[in-house]
C-alpha cells in the first residue's frame, strides 16, 4: 500500500529443537544503498524494519535481532491511526512470569511506529489475567470455570472496559478526546519512569478511576 518492499521468511517445521547456543542467524545486506549525497540518501532509504512472529510465549527469549540500532517491534494492527494500541504489563505472579509483577510484560510491543507515530499510547495488566473459560476451551489452568492467559489480547479488554465506562459517563467523546482523557489519567511508576510518552509504556497504566474523574459530562 505504501510502495515499501517486504520479504517474509518462515520457519515451518515445529516444535524446534535446537542445542544451546545454536540456531538460525539471517543476514540482511543492501544491496542499493546511497551514500552519495543524492535526495536518497538518507535514514529513511537506507533503514530495514524487521518483525518477528512468534507461536507462543515460550519462544520469546529465543527470538533476537543482533545489532538493531532502535527496537520497535509493534506492528499491524496496532499500527493504524486511529487504533489505541495497549502495551501489557505483569499484574499476576504466574510461574512463568517474565519479570517483576507490576513489569513490562516481555511479548508487549515497543515503538514508535516506522512512521514517527507515538505507540502505544497506554499500558494495562495482560499476563497471567483470569477469567471465566469458554465451554468450548478444552482445557483449563485454573479450574473447570476458570483460565489464565497472557498476551497483549489480555490488556486490551482492560482498555476497552474503561472507554466503555466512559462512554457512559459522556457518550458524545469522540476518539481524539477518549485518549486525552487516558493520557491524562494515566499513571507512572517505578517501573514506567517519570515523563510522559515512552515507546513501551506509552503514556503510562490505565487507571480507570482517574479516568472517570477525568471525564467531563456531557452539556445540558
């Protein structure tokens, strides 16, 4: 769509048993790169933009770009411009966690997007959340009614819940002043840092009662 080229690589053949310390390493070379002063030659033609994808959490550590210069990882459909892309952080303590409850979950995306644009723009709890489990869900982590699962499909819902209450609370908001309500309720820790946006927290966790604090009610 935007006259980019791309190349995708897959590895079909799992599960994938390798000895430690050995694997795949995959070397991209430019072959047309300017360096000539000429209007191409700049970051932007000389740049690669390089995704992972991955089929469980287990295989997070086993993935890695060596000599990245910036690692952004967030992708489609978070991308686009007018999604609300979340970032998932640890609100658990699953054995399996990948850091300290109340950290950065290691599948959580980074920005900005290839484009400049500031994502994702809020953080929320996505590893190790529980909930009711489908009938259809043949298994069950935590009993027969009940599921822990992680992913960044996890932290959305949370954000997703919060919009929703404050739609409630005014439904006239449109999208531009939903995120301003979450940006400005937002919340930073030891763990995002002071400031306001970063490429893995965004502007901070959702809070959703300084959210709704934070929403006006619509004119009478």
């Amino acid at each position: 769509l935007n006259g980019d080229n791309n190349v995708l690589i897959e590895l079909k053949k799992y599960p994938i048993v390798l000895k430690e310390g050995t694997g795949w390493k995959v070397l991209i070379t430019g072959t047309k790169t300017k360096t000539d002063g000429s209007p191409e030659a700049n970051d932007a033609y000389n740049t690669y933009h390089l995704w992972s994808g991955k089929k469980s959490l287990n295989e997070v550590k086993r993935l890695a770009f060596v000599n990245s210069t910036v690692p952004v990882t967030i992708t489609s459909p978070a991308t686009a411009n007018k999604v609300i892309a979340v970032a998932s952080f640890i609100s658990g303590s699953p054995a399996n966690a990948t850091a300290a409850v109340g950290g950065l979950s290691a599948f959580s995306s980074h920005g900005p997007t290839r484009d400049g644009r500031q994502k994702p723009e809020i953080s929320a709890p996505g590893e190790a959340i529980t909930s009711v489990k489908s009938s259809t869900t043949a298994s069950a982590t935590i009993s027969n009614n009940y599921i822990s699962m992680s992913g960044t499909s996890m932290a959305a819902p949370h954000v997703a819940g919060v919009i929703a209450l404050i739609l409630q609370k005014n439904p006239r908001l449109k999208r531009a002043e939903i995120l301003s309500v979450l940006k400005n309720s937002a919340v930073r820790d030891s763990f995002t840092g002071a400031g306001t946006w970063d490429d893995s927290w965004g502007y901070g966790k959702i809070d959703a009662l300084k959210a709704l604090e934070g929403t006006q009610g619509p004119p009478v």
